[in-house]
C-alpha cells in the first residue's frame, strides 16, 4: 500500500496555518479539528515548518502563559521530512520512527497535497497485517 491510497480513504484537505500565526490560534486550530499538528506555510503555499502539540507544550514549558502570544515561528521545526503519494507504508513508518515524530506531509511536485499521522499508518498496518493473517489462515486450512 501506498501514501496515495492512504489519502484517498482520508478526508481531502491539509491544515495549514502561517507563521505570523500565534500559539494560542494553532492551539485553537488543533483542538476543533481534533489534530495533532499544522504545517506551516509561506505565501507561495511551499512548506517553511511544522508544529505540533509537542512544540506548544514545550513552549508553555518554557516561556509560561506567555507562549500563548508568541508566534508559530518561535516553535516550529522547520527542517520538515516529508513522502510523496509513491512512498510506501513501510517507509513512512521507518521515517517517523527514525525522526521519532507522528506526522509526515505528503509533497507532490513541490506542493502540500496531503498529512499523514501515526495514527493513519497504525489503521492501514493492521489492516494489512489482517489481511495476511486471513490469506494464511485459508492456505494452512485448504492444505
Ligand atoms: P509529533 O510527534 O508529530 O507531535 O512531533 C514531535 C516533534 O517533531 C515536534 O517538535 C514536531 O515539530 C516535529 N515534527 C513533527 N513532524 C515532523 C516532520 N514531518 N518533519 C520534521 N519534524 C517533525
């Protein structure tokens, strides 16, 4: 299975938000659309960061109530790992477990057309894993 047919089976569309945008406003985005993380980006609509969940707390950790005020740029990543709609479940799932994070924007030539989060590849790599319990399931069973 590929990221392409990830997207397909997902709602259509990508939160984004900018970096002039402030931490309480993400804060706000995040928790109406029962996500985990935006993606950050420039006028052009090309991708200049992420933030997460992770980063606000982190901000609230250090900076107090304080961080609620300061912009999406002072706790974005902004070096962003990011598939195509051709990589595979396997590969994404080794990229956020070697970057040791939940979500991966999906770029195709060069634009924003999709996320996926751990929580898309948990769905699709049990169902996949089912399938194959099935299929042998019905080769032991026929001899
Ligand atoms: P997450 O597990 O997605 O909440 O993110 C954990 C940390 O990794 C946060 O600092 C995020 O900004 C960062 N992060 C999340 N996704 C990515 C990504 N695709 N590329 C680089 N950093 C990321």
């Amino acid at each position: 299975m590929n990221i392409g047919q990830i997207l397909k089976t997902k709602a259509r569309g990508v939160s984004t938000a900018r970096a002039e945008d402030t931490i309480q406003e993400i804060a706000t985005r995040l928790a109406q659309r029962k996500i985990g993380a935006v993606v950050i980006v420039g006028e052009n609509g090309k991708v200049v960061g992420i933030i997460s969940e992770r980063d606000i707390i982190r901000l609230i950790a250090e900076h107090g109530p304080k961080a609620l005020t300061m912009v999406a740029s002072s706790g974005m990543t902004r070096e962003v790992v990011s598939c195509s709609k051709t990589s595979t479940l396997e590969e994404i799932m080794d990229a956020m477990t070697q970057g040791r994070f939940r979500h991966l924007p999906v770029i195709e030539d060069g634009s924003l057309v999709g996320i996926v989060s751990i929580g898309d590849v948990v769905k699709h790599h049990t169902a996949e894993v089912e399938l194959e319990v099935t299929a042998m399931r019905g080769y032991l069973a026929t001899g």
